[in-house]
C-alpha cells in the first residue's frame, strides 16, 4: 500500500472518530446545567440559627476550651510523619533517632517545629495549631524517649 494510501486511511479513521466523540458530547444548555450544577450550600451564621448544635456559641466555647495536649496535636498532625518516619522524621519513642536532635536543645526543636525543618513544613502544616499547641506536641513526642 502506498504512502498516500495510508495516509489517506489514517485522516479517514480520525475524522471518523473524532466525529463519534463530537456526537456523543451533548452540548444542550440541560447538558451542561446538568454538568455545572452546584454540588454543594454554603451557609452562613445566621442561616443556621435555631438549628441544635449549630450555634455560634458552641464556636466560642470550643475556643474558650484552651490549647489543646500535645497528644491530640500529635494524634491529629504529627503522628504521620513522626509515626512512622516518613521523610526521614524521627519517630515518637525511638530515642536513638531523637538524640541529635535533642542535643540541639529544647528551644531549638520549638524552633524548628514552629519555623519548619528539613522535609518538615511550619507548624507541622498545622497551620490552625496555637504556638502553645505546637510545643505541647513537641514536649509530648520528648517525654516519650
């Protein structure tokens, strides 16, 4: 078979294609309300007053509650990384793995956990944790070696 030939095959089996795929993408403005719909509500404060549970006052006193332990900051935030040893963390308990880093001092791992260290992002990525918070996580992942 020629060149031409085949060259000619190829453009008839992609125009053939490419016109099936046209056809079967519904462009009818149902079509696409029904591909662009909203997924979703957003609700605002006062939209959800009188529903139990929902207040505002159930915001506030959350925060009234106080920094949180170190152990729900670990458990939440740190405990996939310095669980296991992803990106090279030392692990909560392993004091072998935490000995260089202890000689650095207290101060120094506050700073690095605040501030970020090697594969380690600020805060942890906890970037909702108080500073408090993020030393009680550091204090509880010491008093384990």
């Amino acid at each position: 078979m020629s060149l031409l030939k085949k060259l000619l095959l190829v453009g008839v089996a992609a125009a053939a294609l490419s016109g099936m795929a046209y056809a079967a993408n519904d462009m009818s403005s149902e079509a696409i309300d029904a591909r662009t719909k909203p997924v979703g509500s957003v609700y605002m404060a006062a939209d959800l007053e009188g529903i139990v549970g929902a207040s505002a006052d159930a915001q506030d006193s959350e925060e009234e509650a106080g920094p949180r332990d170190g152990e729900t900051v670990y458990t939440a935030h740190c405990a996939a990384c310095h669980g296991t040893g992803a990106a090279g963390a030392p692990i909560k308990g392993n004091a072998e793995q935490w000995e260089s880093h202890v000689a650095k001092g207290h101060e120094t791992l506050v700073k690095h956990a605040l501030e970020g260290f090697q594969g380690m992002p600020a805060r942890g990525a906890c970037g909702a944790c108080s500073d408090e918070e993020i030393i009680n996580a550091v204090d509880y992942m010491l008093d384990a070696i």
